[in-house]
C-alpha cells in the first residue's frame, strides 16, 4: 500500500489493517506507522480459503482519513 501526497510524495501515515467477513472484524493485521508504503507477506489460514473476505484499511495522513475496501478470495493450496 503506497500513501503519497497529490504529488506524489511519500507521506508519514497510521495504518489500520483489518479482514473482514460479511462486514464483520475477523482478523486483525495491525496498526502501523508508516512513511509512503507498507509492505507485510501475510499466510492465511487453510481455513479462510475459498471465502469472501475484504481486506480493510483505514489510512489517515495530512489530518485526513481514507478507508479503503478491498475483496479477496483465498485460494486454497
């Protein structure tokens, strides 16, 4: 995830990171402060494969707050 300024500018941010299942917390990646990108290799559990999950950030930089919703599916091995 890369948080930049309109110019493209790293930017020093929080970053909240969370799974969600039918609109629901179920996994909680963390909290980071970052400067322009986070960057983590996640191993999901065999368990979540094959269903609908939202990977959710909340991102607040410059005195603003973004939440951000991403749909992923798990493939199972």
């Amino acid at each position: 995830m890369r948080v930049r300024d309109a110019s493209g500018r790293p930017l020093r941010a929080r970053v909240h990171l969370q799974v969600l299942f039918n609109g629901a917390p179920v996994g909680e990646i963390g909290v980071h402060t970052v400067v322009g990108v986070w960057k983590e290799t996640i191993n999901w559990p065999p368990e979540s494969a094959g269903h609908p999950l939202v990977f959710h950030a909340e991102v607040t930089a410059a005195g603003s707050t973004v939440k951000l919703d991403y749909p992923l599916t798990v493939q199972a091995r």
